[in-house]
C-alpha cells in the first residue's frame, strides 16, 4: 500500500518562497505519476504540478514560471518549489500518486500567502 506525507506548508508573504516534499512510502515509486494538487473552499481541486513514471512534467496555468517540481528517485520524494507566492496561490496542498486505478492521496498540507 502506499502511503503519501506531505510537508512544508506554512505562513509566508507574497513574493516569498515555500518548498513542499511529498514523500512516498511503498513500492514501485517510478512507476507512479506523483504529483500536487491544490484546494481553496468552495473552488474544485486543481492540478499544480505533476510527474509521470517517465519523468514527464506537467504544470497548472496558474504556476507556470513560478513553481517547479523536482523528484528524487532514491529518497522517494517529489518536491514543489514555489517562488513568487501570490494571496492567490494560498490553499491547502495535497500530494497524490497515480497508476492506472491506484490512486493515493496525503493528508494535504497549508500554504498561506498574506502580506
């Protein structure tokens, strides 16, 4: 079974940077397409970023230029670097893991962008 944890939410202001990890406990890690999604109240889950088992990587509109995702084969984590926050990007942030019908969610974690 797999098991998703994620971290590094937090409180920051709008043009500060956050860095997320997700990290992945089970078994066959680069088969998955692990990725971040967020949530805001009343708004449907949307994509930030994500990466395939290939290492194909796929942005949200909204983030493009600002956030990057990066993974790491041996320790099993998937990261979301966020550079120029926005009050817009503030929401609570899930990992999620992907393949085929297996799909696996964290707990989700806080970003807030305030000034």
């Amino acid at each position: 079974q797999v098991q998703l944890v994620e971290s590094g939410g937090g409180l920051v202001q709008p043009g500060e940077s956050l860095r997320l990890t997700c990290t992945f406990s089970g078994s066959f890690f680069t088969t998955y397409r692990v990725g971040w999604y967020r949530q805001t109240p009343g708004i449907e889950r949307e994509l930030v970023a994500d990466i395939s088992g290939g290492g194909t990587i796929s942005y949200g509109s909204p983030v493009k230029g600002r956030f990057r995702i990066d993974r790491d084969v041996n320790k099993k984590t998937v990261s979301l670097q966020m550079n120029n926050l926005e009050p817009e990007d503030t929401a609570v942030y899930y990992c999620n893991a992907r393949y085929h019908a297996s799909d696996f969610w964290g707990q989700g974690t806080q970003v807030t962008v305030s000034p």
